[in-house]
C-alpha cells in the first residue's frame, strides 16, 4: 500500500510538469547571432511579438539575426519586423525542423517539436530553447551519446531510462535560466533529434520509466564504459556508501573493446612517485609491493597506503584496475577496463542486450537493489 501511494504521488507531481514539453537550451555552447531555420516535416507556424500565426512552408527560409537589442525576423529575404521573441511551433503529432548557425556558421542540426527564441542579456546572443516532448528529448541524448554503439532496442531502453533519470533529477537544474536543461556535457550531449528507428523505439517502449532505490528514491544512474570484469563500489571512489553502487563481477565486459590497456612508466619515475608520498622505497617489501603489484585476484582500494584513484588520476590511466610487473627500465601496467567502474559498465550493458537479457535485468544486473517503475500514464 505504500508503494502504491508513493507511485501515485510521483505521478501526480509529474503528471503537473509534464502536461507541456520540456525546455532544453539548444547550441548552448556557443555565442550564436545569427541562424536559418526551416521546416524539415509538419505545418509550422510563427509568433514574433504580437505577429501571431505566420504559417510557414516546407520551403520558406527564416532568418533570425541579432541587431543591436532585437531579433531580426526574415522569412525569404523579406524582412517582417524587429522583435524581442520568437517561437517556432508546430502543432502537428510529429514535426521537426532543420536550424542551422550561420554566423558563427556552424553544422545544422534537427530537433523535434518547437523552439523559442529570445535575446539574452547576460551573454548577449541569441537564447535558443527547444521545447521537445519528453520521450523526443530522451531519444535525442540517447542517439548523441551511445547511438553509434549497437543496433540493439533493448540497450536502447536500458540508455533512455538511465537519460530519464537524470532529466527527472536534474529538471529545475538551468530553471532561473529559462530552461531545464542544456545541451552541453554538464547536463546531456543533446546534439540532434533522433533518426535511429532502434533508438526511438527504445525510448517510446520505456515510456515514462525510472529507476528507483529501496526508498522509491530515483538514482542518479552512473556509468563507466568498460568495468574489466568488476564493477567498484562507490565508497571506494568517492568515500560514501550507497547501496546500489555496490562492486560486482561483470563477466560481460570481458574482451569488449576496452577491456584492456598497457602503460608502460619508467621504473625510476614510478619508484619516485610512491617515495614523494612518504614510502620508504628501498624497503625489500615495499619495493616489492610497488613493482609487483597485482590484481589478478580481484580489485583492490590501495597500492601501499596510496589510493589507486589517485594513481590514476596521477598518470591518467584508463582505470583503477591494473597490475604491475618490471619491464626492463620501465613498469608495465597490464590494466582492465575504462572509467571509474562505479555502476553501469556500457559496454557490459550493450554485451548482455546482444545475449538477449532484457533490459531490466540489465539494470538490476549493474545496480544493486533497485527497481523500475513507471510514474505516468501514456501522453
Ligand atoms: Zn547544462
């Protein structure tokens, strides 16, 4: 009974937010003045100020440039007015539309659903918001991400759940902005709409679904690309439990791409380093220790007393999870996996989908405890 009240709550509060499209701030990245737009697929219309519904053919060029404190609006070369803002909308089922940067000039991208287009005070271009259903959105970042990884529908959903879960997070993260989020790393690469049949289809099957832990609390859902065969826990990375970040054996990742790597250090360098933090070096057994240092039986926290996160960090090695062995004047570093190794192994995730797991055991494989609910109805 609980759970279920729990469930309705979370849906009444999101069925509030999602009653209209989410805002991601598009181009985000970049000081943008001027851009063309056009309708790539459904009857679009215009509202500039108190212009209001400017019907706009597949083949009408927009033009919106930056003029001292207003927008320029064009359509075909004719000029319509100087004005504040701008949206761009459709109210057709499924539409999309092409923007592309034209000073700076940059790649065109296509987006779905709607835009809104204002000038912004503070960094003094044009201020470009899609306004995008959320399923659209999902599948966009999903596509920008990992489309390129696999043709598989089930990672598909695997991915656009994990997306979910931070939209669902991080919702009010850019809010004082305008906006819920941005297209930029610190949010979601969100660089284009999705084309990819798999990957919409992934997002429109898990419509709605997130990932939950004990508390019905939704988890900030990491990954890493390549565990090397063991996922880490994340108290060992960052200092603090949490109960569904817990290490595993992750045979799935083994023999993906990045799997392995070798990093060869000279022995000399690799000594002073551990010396510069207080080792005595030219005790038998810490020499010893430090230049054959083995993970061969699982993953370990610590070479000495010296954190293998910071060795990582020192010499930027892929992972955490290597072993060390003299190598003539140098130390060779047999290492395995990619990343922190806390949470979602993809390649692991991407592996299981192709043995045909579906993708919820895919999340309960890498997250430990939790649950997938669904907090709304169909839109
Ligand atoms: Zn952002």
């Amino acid at each position: 009974m609980k759970k279920y009240i729990i469930i309705l709550f979370l849906f009444f509060i999101v069925a509030k937010s999602q009653s209209q499209n989410i805002k991601i701030r598009v181009f985000s990245e970049n000081n943008i003045n001027k851009i063309t737009l056009a309708s790539s697929f459904g009857n679009y219309f215009i509202d500039a100020d108190n212009l209001k519904g400017i019907n706009i053919k597949r083949q009408d060029k927009i033009n919106l440039e930056k003029q001292d404190n207003k927008i320029v609006l064009s359509i075909n070369d004719s000029i319509y007015g100087k004005v504040d803002t701008i949206h761009f909308y459709s109210n057709d089922l499924k539409c999309f539309f092409q923007i592309t940067p034209t000073n700076p000039s940059l790649k065109s991208r296509r987006y779905d659903d709607n835009l809104l287009i204002y000038l912004d005070s503070k960094d003094k271009g044009l201020k470009i918001i899609n306004e995008v259903k959320e399923d659209n959105y999902l599948a966009g970042v999903v596509q920008s991400e990992v489309g390129g990884v696999c043709d598989n529908v089930e990672f598909f959903k695997v991915q656009a759940i994990c997306c979910r879960n931070y939209l669902r997070r991080n919702i009010n993260k850019h809010i004082k902005d305008g906006y819920n989020l941005c297209d930029g790393v610190n949010c979601q690469a969100y660089k284009s709409r999705a084309n990819k049949k798999e990957v919409i289809d992934g997002a429109n099957k898990s419509q709605g679904e997130v990932i939950v832990d004990s508390n019905n609390n939704i988890i900030e859902t990491l990954f890493h690309s390549n565990s090397g065969g063991q996922t880490v826990n994340a108290s060992d990375v960052w200092e603090n439990d949490i109960s569904f970040l817990q290490s595993k054996i992750d045979s799935f990742s083994i023999n993906q791409p990045n799997y392995r790597w070798e990093k060869r250090i000279r022995e000399k360098d690799w000594l002073k380093y551990f010396k510069d933090k207080g080792i005595d070096v030219k005790d038998y057994n810490n020499k010893t220790e430090i230049l054959n240092f083995s993970q061969e039986e699982g993953r370990k926290t610590k070479l000495l007393n010296v954190p293998l996160t910071q060795i990582r960090k020192d010499f930027n090695l892929k992972s955490t999870f290597f072993t060390v062995q003299p190598f003539g004047s140098d130390v060779k570093l047999n290492g395995k996996g990619y990343g922190h190794g806390v949470g979602m192994s993809q390649e692991g995730a991407a592996k299981m989908c192709q043995e045909g797991y579906e993708y919820w055991q895919v999340i309960e494989f890498y997250y430990t405890g939790v649950k997938i609910i669904k907090i709304e109805e169909n839109k």
